[in-house]
C-alpha cells in the first residue's frame, strides 16, 4: 500500500516545525510533558511522509471552494 501525499508543502514544514519544538520541550523540562513527545513524533512522521491519516479518513482535504487540492 502506497501513502498518497495529501497535505500541502507549507503545511508539511510547519508540522515538522512544531513537533521538534514539542519534543524539544521534553528535554528541557521531562516530568510533566513526557506524553507530549509521543505526540510531537507523531506530528513530525506526518510531515515526513506527507500523509495524514485523519485527512485520508475523511477522504481528503477540501478547498474553501469545495475541491480537492492537488499535491505532488
């Protein structure tokens, strides 16, 4: 099974981009944010692969126009 892309390149970087600061978090002060990290790798392996799994469940994201958006 092949993860189609479906999320925008801005969108991508900007999931990375906050998950490395949730898992920085962790770092700097472990005891009351150590279930935070699980979801900042979680955040961080959907903008590595470019596939969410709750937009492909909802069958794909919708423009404010009502159409699909087209990724490459």
């Amino acid at each position: 099974m092949k993860l189609q892309k479906n999320m925008l390149p801005i969108e991508r970087w900007l999931r990375i981009y906050f998950g490395v600061i949730i898992v920085l978090v962790y770092f700097f002060n472990p005891y009351p944010y150590s279930w935070w990290t699980f979801s900042g790798y979680l955040v961080i392996a959907t903008g590595v692969f470019g596939f969410c799994p709750i937009y492909g469940f909802l069958n794909g994201r919708k423009k404010s126009d009502g159409s699909t958006p087209t990724v490459n």
